[in-house]
C-alpha cells in the first residue's frame, strides 16, 4: 500500500509539475561539526584536538506546484550523508508530500508522511506533534472534506496506522456541535478498535462551556472491553468583580488499558503518573475588589483509580499590583495526599525599576521544615549588550514540565550575555555552577554568531529541544565546534 501510494503520488506531481502555472522551490542546509580536545591518562584535557566529527548534515527541499487554483502539490527531499561511510553515496527521503484537490463543496487530499487534519475538538483526539518524534494521526492517508447542510466534514483512511477516522461538527447561535469516530486495525494490539465521541463548546447565557464524552472499545490484552471519558469545563464573569471556573473529567480504567497509544493528553488526562484514570474536579474563582488587586481561591479534588490514591489539593492566590513597575504575588498551597499533608508558602516579585531592565524573585517556604527554597533572575539591555542572569537555591529545570522546579538539594548560577561585535554579528558568553547535593557541574560556552553561522568553543546546558536552558546539571567539554546554515 504504501508503495503504490507513493508511486501514485510521484506519477501525479510529475504531471502537476509539467502543466503548473506557478511553481515556489525552497531549499535549506545545515552542517555541525566539532572536535573535543584529547584527555591524557588520568583523565584531564590536553591542548591536542582530536578528530573532527561530523554532527549532522542535512539538506531539505521543498517544491510546490500549483497547475490550477484547484490543485495543488508539495513535496519535501531530506538529503544526508550514510555517516558510517561519509564519501560513500548519500541517502535520499521523501520528507513528506501531498496533494490537494480543491472544489467549492469538496477537498481531496492525499499525503505521505504528513499529518492528518487535526479534528479541532475540545480533547484534540489527533493534535499533532504531542509525542517526541511523532504525531498523531501521521504517517499517508487519504482524505475528504468539505461543508454539507452547514455541516462541516472531514473524513479520511491513514494506511500507515490503519485508522479510518471521521469528523463532523456543526455550529449554531452560540454553541459548536461536533462528532467523531475513528476505527484501528494496525498489529495485533490495535485490530478491531473503535472510538466514538461527541462534543459541545460555545455559550450558555454567559457561561463558557467545553464539554466532550468519549466511548473507546478494544480487545486486547484484558480481552473485551470498553471505556469512557468525559470532560467538561466552564467559565463565567457572575458579576464585575467575580469570575468563577471549573473543570471535571471521569476517565475509565478499560479506556486506559485499550488506547493509552493515542496520545499523551490523553494518557494523562488524570493528573499523575501516566496512565492514571480516576476523576478529577477543579473550581477556582478570581475576585478582583480593586483593579489591582486580585484573589484566586482554587480547589483541586483527585482519585487515581488505578493506584487508589485520593488528594485534595487548596489553593490561594494573592496578586498586587503596586505600580507599572511593581507586581506582589503571594500563594498558599496546602495537598493532602490520603493522610499525608504538606503546606507550602511562596512569594513573588516581579520588578521593573527601568525601561530595559526586569528583575524577578520568588521565595518558596515549605512547612514541613525543609530548605527554603530562593530563586531570582535578572535581565538587562544596555548598548550593544544583551544580560541575563539567574541564581537558585532549592530549585532545578525540569525537562519534563519545562519549568523551574523546587528541589532542597539544587543550587545554581547562570550567566547567558550577548554582546554586539558588528552587524549580524555577535558574541555569545554563558556559564553555570550548578551543585547538586555533594556534586558540583561547572561549564562555560563562547560563541561568535552569525545569521547563519557559529564558531563555539565548550558547552552549554541544553533542554532536549537543545535550546540554552538554566537549571540543568552540565559537566565542561573542551571542545570546538562550528554550524553554518543557508537557504537557495
């Protein structure tokens, strides 16, 4: 299937291409290379380079044809080198490609290596993007959509996943209706799957509502057997100064157990561990007596099912704006995990005494008489030089969360500065001491930028979309490095 699909598609883009009234080419490349400094016997770096590697090269081009404003072709070439033998061949991918097929009442489109349309419902049932290195739906499929009876309707057959999938929704005065089911028979695990759901957003009077249940049957592994999962939150201003919110979610353990390979909000919709199932129940409500002075009340309630665990977690939330440049913001938070109980207390401030100059503290106080937890960060713009800088005690990057996080055992300091050399060209310096109970991670990056082009030397804590990160643990390698990038 998925080399008829393929063949397919090339047969029709080198038709669409001869006859296009327009054609858009774009190509990118990118090569990272680096050289780490040799280590003598007992482990310390020497002045030696040692040898160069190759850390990536990749070429991409993308083409897009259109021989009509009803049709339209696009396809994307990922060309690398076979890196166990570099002046060997290279390899060739198609990257992704589709074609659409466009009408007033009906559009087709079939793809290859692409996403699906994602269904835009409250639960997002095929969001893309939401795993690492992959999406849901993804792979090639074929698809129709369009607008019937003033209904909008997307349906379609992904080969790759063997799931066929079909979306409705209609909207009226104030509300949005919508309808989905989807079918798996990909592997053993996933044949004769099948998942039904209806959804509701829009407004009631002057209350926002989201709602959407599911219903999800399998027969694998536990043998036969179904789940739901319903959802629902709302919002509504009850008077000038009161605002209230809420949120309420039932997840089944037989829905968990069949399709915990569709998605991680999906997996997670229950807080905790993944995979948890139980209910979940929130309100929270925002007054605001003075314009700048708000309370947050908010009150969290789970059952995790799977591991009978109960919480109930209290919340407050106090936030004054002083002036332009002066917010407070205090918090109380109190989680009784079953029997056990644990308060904490935080305070921030978020200072802007001048125009090109933020400064922000937080201070978390845990009751249980552990570490105070200090963190605060600065960040300036004067001339040609960009500022940052962080420093915590009791607190780390969590990669997961993409947040800082209390720990009592972490501490850290952060420099990342930016300096203007010239046009388009800059110089980039960053450090961090980072200890770690009794470890201590200590490392420092230069780097002369371009717009297209550095020349490092060391490394810098990265998070793993390899982006510069405070926070996390990283131990100096002397090494150097450059990445260069052009389009054509």
């Amino acid at each position: 299937m998925k080399k008829v699909l393929l063949l397919s598609l090339i047969l029709i883009f080198i038709v669409s291409f001869a006859y296009a009234q327009e054609v858009t080419f774009y190509g990118y490349s990118e090569i990272g290379v680096h050289s780490e400094f040799l280590k003598d016997s007992n482990g310390n770096y020497s002045n030696t380079l040692g040898p160069v590697n190759l850390d990536y090269w990749n070429t991409y081009f993308k083409v897009k044809a259109e021989p009509s404003s009803f049709l339209e072709s696009y396809f994307e070439l990922h060309l690398y080198p076979n890196y166990s033998d570099l002046f060997g061949p290279g390899i060739v991918e198609v990257q992704k490609a589709h074609l659409t097929a466009k009408s007033s009442l009906l559009n087709l489109r079939v793809y290859y290596k692409e996403d699906a349309t994602p269904f835009d419902d409250p639960l997002l049932l095929n969001k893309p993007g939401d795993l690492p290195g992959s999406s849901w739906i993804w792979g090639n499929g074929i698809e129709v959509s369009g607008k019937v009876f003033d209904t909008n309707f997307l349906a379609g057959i992904n080969s790759s996943d063997q799931i066929s999938y079909l979306r409705l929704k209609r909207a009226f005065q104030n509300l949005t209706l919508g309808f989905t089911a989807m079918g798996a028979n990909l592997g053993v695990a996933n044949q004769g799957k099948s998942l039904f759901g209806v959804d509701v957003t829009g407004k009631l009077a002057n209350v926002d509502v989201k709602a959407e249940g599911i219903y999800g049957k399998g027969s694998w592994g536990t043998g036969s057997e179904g789940g739901m999962v319903l959802y629902g939150d709302f919002s509504t201003q009850l008077t000038p100064v009161v605002k209230i919110y809420g949120t309420a979610k039932k997840v089944d353990g037989g829905y968990i157990h069949q399709f915990n390979w569709f998605k991680t909000d999906q997996t997670q919709l229950i807080p905790g561990e993944d995979g948890s199932y139980g209910t979940y129940f929130k309100l929270g409500s925002v007054i605001t007596p003075l314009s700048n002075l708000s309370f947050e009340p908010i009150v969290e309630l789970i059952n995790r099912e799977n591991i009978n665990q109960k919480t109930t977690n209290l919340k407050g939330i106090v936030t004054y704006v002083v002036n332009k440049n002066l917010t407070v913001k205090g918090t109380v938070a109190n989680s009784t995990v079953d029997s056990n109980s644990s308060t904490n207390i935080t305070l921030e401030t978020t200072f802007t005494p001048l125009k090109d100059l933020s400064i922000y503290g937080k201070v978390y106080q845990p009751i249980n008489g552990e570490k105070t937890g200090i963190y605060g960060n600065l960040y300036t713009t004067y001339n040609k030089l960009n500022f940052y800088l962080a420093a915590a005690s009791g607190f780390y990057y969590n990669d997961n969360d993409d947040t800082i996080e209390y720990s009592p055992n972490s501490s850290y300091l952060f420099i990342n500065a930016v300096y203007n050399l010239a046009k388009n060209l800059n110089l980039r310096t960053v450090y961090q001491l980072f200890n770690d109970n009794t470890t201590t991670h200590n490392t420092y990056y230069l780097a002369l930028e371009l717009n297209n082009a550095s020349l490092y030397f060391g490394n810098a804590p990265l998070n793993s979309d390899g982006v510069i990160t405070e926070g996390i643990p990283t131990d100096f390698v002397k090494q150097i490095g450059a990445k260069i990038s052009f389009d054509f």
